[in-house]
C-alpha cells in the first residue's frame, strides 16, 4: 500500500443555515470532526470495512458515505473499487453535519485517488446524493462548506452554483448540541409554505449585509446581519432553552447566535477565540440549569475544507 | 458671493430595486443625473427659487428638494435658511430616482455648507422625507446610492443601516426609459403581500452572489445573480415590450436586465462601454418597432455620489 492507493483525511463539521442564509449559506468549523481512511483497490464497488464513533449502517447502500461513493463510481469509468474507514466523531443528527462531513470526505478522497476527475462542483452533486439518503432531500448546504471550507454560498441548484465566501481571521464559532432529538424531517414540516414580503425583504438584506461584511471583515456589520425573521421564530420552539441559550450568547459578547442546520445543535459566531470561550461558558449554564446534557464546541471558522492527515 | 455660502452640484440618477435586491439594493450613474445650486441665505426657511426642465412645484412644502430640506433644518441649530435652484434632468416618473437626486442634492449640499453637521445616515433619513413626498412611502434605495455613490444595500430600516459595496470598474449600464407612465402606487399595489419560502431562499441566494461578485469583480456571477423570482414577473406586466428588451438585451450581450425602481425604466448592466451601447441600441429597436418613444441612458456605474462641480 502507499500515498496514492489510500488516504486518510479530516472532514470538517459545518453549521448551516446560518441566520438569514437559510437553506443557502454555511460555513465549515477547523477542529470538529471526523476521520476517514479510503483505500483504492481491486474489487468492484464501495465497502464500509470499518465504522467506529456512531451506530450507523455499513451496508453501502444504507451509508451515506456508501452512496455518495457510488455517485461518484456511477459517473466514472474507473473499473475498480474503494474501501471506507470511518471514524465518526460528529454525532449523527446532531446538526452540524455529520451526514455531509461523510459524504464528502468518501467522495473528495475518491477523486483525490483517481487523479482528479471531477470538478467541486460535480464532488458536491455526488455528495448531495448521501444528504439525500440521511434527509430526504438532497441538500448542499454543508457538504458545500465541508468541500471548499470557509463559508460558500448555494446561490442555485439548478444549475448548482456554488459561491465561496471569504472567512474573516479573527471568526469563531461556539456550538452547543443539546441531547435532545429534532428530527431534519419535523423540523422541515413545520416551516410555513409562504412567507410575507416584508419577511423576505429584510432577510435579503441582512444575507446582503452579512456577506458583504464577510468581505470586508466587519465584525459589527457581521453581527447586525445575522438575523432571521423567517425560520429561527418557528424552529426555535423545538428546541428547549433556545431563546435563553440565544440571550446569555449575545450577553457573553457574542457577534450573533442562532440554529445550526434544523438542530438542536445552537451556534454563535465570536471576534476572537476567548470570546467564544466565554460565549461557551455562558450557554453550558443554561442546560447545566435546565438539566440536558450537552457538547460544546469551539473552534475557528475553517478555511480549507475536507483535507489530507 | 463665495465658495463657502453656494455650491453647484451634480446629483446621479440612481437604479433601485435591482432584480433581486428589491427594496435594498441600489446603484448611481456616473453621467446621468440633475444639477442644482444651493445657497445659504440669512433669510430663515427653504426657497425654490428656480426649477427647469421638469414641470414641478416649486412651493417648499411639495417639493421634494424643499421637504428634504425642512427635514434637515428642523434638525439643526442654524438660523438662516437656503434658496435651491433646480436644473432638472432626469425626467419625473422615470424610474431612475429623479425625486432622490433633488432630494439627497438638497441636503448634501446644505450640509457641506454648514460644515457638515450631520453623518451621511442622517442625511439619508432626511432625504427620504422628500421620498416620502413623491411616493407616500420614506424609501432609501435611491437616496442612499445618489448620496454614497456605486452600490448601496439598505441593510435594514429600523435602525437604518446603510452598507456601501463596491462597484467592479467596467460595470456599464444601460437605461431606457419608455414614455408611458406607471405610477409607483400602482406597481405597488400590485405586488403581493405574500410570497413562497422557495422563492425568497432563491432570491437570497442571488442577492448573496451579487454581492460577492461586486466583491470579486466577477461579472459573470453578477450576470448569473441577476434575477429576480419574485417581482420582476408581476411588475413586468405594466411595461409594455419588457420580455423583448429583457430577450434582445441578453442576446446582445448583458449581464442581466430588469426594472428600474418601480419602472417603467428597464435597466441592463454590461461589462464595458461598446457592450452598454449595443445594448441601447438592441433596445431601442424594440420600442422603434412597437412605436412608443423613448430615451436612453448609456453610463458607467458611478462611484461618487452626489458631488460638487
């Protein structure tokens, strides 16, 4: 075996549907989550060979990283097979990606070891196909974070057209995942069909003012922007504890707070890494209080993406 | 009379409303736009005391330059007063922010010669009074461009914020201006109060790739932004021939096309000089053809603002 038959690789947890870019913007975190190994050989087809971290299938087919994988064989006329190891350290369903940090990872190390076949942006239609597998629907706001790291920008699905954003220095993020279950699919249902135009106008605007302060590194107009009238005021009734975990965030010094993905997973964005950590302090005590267990993340806004170890 | 109690000014017509930054985001032209002299007199209160090229009321109370100015002095501690002399250009009812330029010219220029007691934001909110004159509604999407220069995003309302973006150097545009009239009441009431959440998810993902490609000077992620799900398709109806200019402007070479303000204007962007001007020429065939007059505006994207001259 040697460095072109396998690789093993970081694949980054991302936070999507940040605020006011629901459904459009997300960004990839630099030191949460997982490992995976994949390894070129003969035989026809993908195997899970090793699974460790989360209960989840290794059937190929039940596997996310099995069924991005076999996108990517489905478009290629590459007449062998790969092997997966993963070592999941993202908790499934936790609402920072960890169905998109897999995908990704099986179907970046895949082109990486066929010599590059494919571009990003057919990588992350191949990756979508394992969103669509763990959601229903075949989504690319974390698996185009997770790919490109920094923040990107679905600008479109048809076609898909990714847009990658610039990821100020000095931006943290702190995640709260509350042990509690919110399912994609229950929280997909209860977002309203129509919205009004007023609602949509100030949301355009704050996704317009919060890339521009990315741009232009501007952690104040940063903070101003991430709003959402739209879906944070609905699917933040299933989450226990939000608005409080939300106003202790924004007290702590936070440049702005709200869901990550569909939940329970709760993010904040900090200027600097010791704000974040107060920020994280801040929001442990409310489910501390509450009594719900939880993890805390802390981490930099990523800006590589999925990448070789 | 000497520098410091007149000044003669250039005011930009200004694009609002484009495509999908609808109500937030708006543009000044470099080489279209009125003139107006501003003088501080020791006589208290705001006088029209020249006004050509437009047939407007020149009584203070109802006119906009007037209102925007009884706004600003109703604010200061100045006890004289300033006489306006209006050279208008940009014709009324276009759709091309002709009550924005006199309005924002008005309280630009009393400010520098009060030695500028106000910050720009202030003079927006004083210049939307004159706004909420012309249109019964206290809009800021052609005040802030005609003020700032290049693009502006009003970001939100309450508090007004303001966010200048950048202007790509070889962003052209081109304006015609049918002469049939729509009035702003009418191509509001129009549009519906509500919209569908798939909609505005695409709408905010092209505001969010307009943005980032006046960023990166990357004119053809301007072009692909470009457009508009939500109230293009309705208010186009009042303009007659707008899927014909739309069409022969995009086979002539556009980045996009869409409806300046509330119309009956369409305006296409391009990228340099001899594209702008084979689009003014594609549509000024349309309109020859249906036989309705027109003017056409050919300009770069201006970067000043409303300025002395």
């Amino acid at each position: 075996m040697n460095a072109t038959t396998e690789l093993k690789i970081f694949c980054p947890a991302t936070i999507a549907n940040i605020s006011c870019g629901f459904d459009v913007l997300g960004v990839a975190l630099e030191s949460v989550g997982d490992e995976m190994l994949i390894r070129k050989v003969e035989q026809k087809g993908i195997r899970i060979t090793k699974l460790t971290g989360q209960n989840l299938p290794t059937e190929t087919h039940l596997n996310v990283a099995g069924v991005a994988g076999l996108a990517l064989l489905a478009d290629s006329n590459y007449e062998g097979g790969f092997e997966i190891e993963m070592y999941k350290k993202i908790k499934a369903g936790s609402g920072i990606g960890s169905s998109a940090a897999s995908s990704t990872g099986a179907v970046w190390a895949m082109n990486e070891l066929l010599g590059r076949p494919f571009s990003k942006t057919e990588l992350v239609k191949f990756a979508m196909e394992g969103e669509r597998l763990a959601s229903g629907v075949a989504h690319a706001d974390n698996v185009a974070p997770a790919l490109f790291g920094g923040f990107t920008l679905v600008r479109s699905y048809d076609p898909l057209d990714i847009v990658p954003i610039p990821s100020p220095k000095q931006l943290w993020a702190t995640v709260i995942h509350p042990q509690i279950e919110v399912r994609t699919s229950d929280s997909r249902k209860i977002l309203k069909t129509n919205i009004t135009l007023a609602d949509g106008i100030k949301q355009w605007g704050n996704l317009g003012g919060l890339v521009a302060g990315l741009f232009t590194e501007d952690y104040s107009l940063i903070g101003r922007s991430l709003v959402d009238h739209i879906v944070e005021p609905i699917r933040s009734i299933l989450i226990p504890g939000f608005d409080k975990v939300k106003s202790v965030s924004m007290d702590a010094g936070a440049l702005g707070c709200g869901i990550s993905g569909s939940g329970p997973s709760i993010f904040a964005f900090s200027k600097g890494e010791e704000n974040a950590l107060h920020v994280a302090r801040a929001m442990k005590d409310v489910y501390r209080k509450i009594g719900i267990d939880y993890d805390v993340h802390v981490s930099k806004v990523n800006s590589t993406g999925v990448h070789k170890i």
